[in-house]
C-alpha cells in the first residue's frame, strides 16, 4: 500500500481571512460531517434525517393528535425541502405516516404520524441520545449549555 504524505500543516488563521469566516467554515465543515453520520445510522431504515426529523416533529404532544398541514410542517425542519409531497410519500409508502384532508378546507391536506411510526421513532430516539452523548462527554454541562446558546444566537441573528 502506497504511502501518502502527510498534508503540510498550515496554521487556521493563515487559511481565513477573518475569525468569522474561520467559525462558519467549522460549522460547515461539522454540520456536513454531522450530516453523513446520520444519514449512514438511519439508511438501513431506509430513511433520511429530514425524514426521520419529520416523523420526530409529528411525535410532539400538541400535533401528533391532529397532525399538520404539509406547508406547516415545512417550517418545522431543520432543512427546506422544495419537495415536501415527495418527503411524505416515502414516508406514506412506509406506513410512517398519513395524510388525510380536513372537512372545512378540503385544500389543506393534512400529515400525522402513524402507530408505526411512532414506534419507529421511540425506538430510534435512544441510540441517538446515546451518540450524541458520547460524542459530546468531554464537554461540561456549562460548555454545552454556552455552546448551545451561542448556536442559537447565531441561528436568530
């Protein structure tokens, strides 16, 4: 096997021109990395994390009963999909999910989270505190709390 070398080592703030542009170039660089780890734990589940983070916002108490509107329940998700329908049939396809129209507004087409899918959910949700707690075991509870503040400041600014 072939050696390669080792990349030079070049200091960050050579590589920036700015601190800013540096800390938006990490949050890139860790939100894809982030983004490929879950989307190798949930495909043999045959789903994606938009899909699975989908089927999480319709376990919430206040809409599982009920379900959302399909337009709603795109400003919920951590990504913007332009196509939420084809989101919905696979989740449909899987029985995840259903959808159904409201009898004042046959327009609205409503989404709810089906008993399978709830299952599904429930028992996904506790490989992946345990991830995430693992990944994150080097940090005090403070640091955590700070860094999470500080990515919602910087989600609100």
């Amino acid at each position: 096997m072939k050696k390669h070398k080792k990349p030079l080592s070049i200091p960050q703030e050579k590589l920036f021109p700015s601190l800013p542009a540096q800390v938006v170039e990490n949050l890139y660089r860790m939100g894809w990395y982030v983004q490929s780890e879950m989307a190798s734990f949930f495909k043999p589940y045959k789903l994606t994390p938009q899909q699975f983070n989908t089927m999480r916002i319709l376990t919430n108490k206040e809409i599982e009963k009920t379900g959302l509107p399909t337009l709603e329940l795109m400003y919920y998700l951590i990504q913007k999909l332009p196509d939420i329908t084809r989101l919905i049939n696979h989740l449909e396809k899987l029985q995840y999910v259903e959808r159904y129209r409201i009898a004042n507004d046959r327009r609205v087409v409503m989404v709810r989270i089906t008993a399978k899918g709830k299952k599904l959910v429930n028992f996904l949700e506790t490989p992946i505190i345990k991830t995430a707690e693992e990944r994150l075991k080097h940090y005090s509870k403070e640091e955590l709390v700070d860094f999470n503040n500080l990515l919602i400041k910087l989600m609100n600014s």
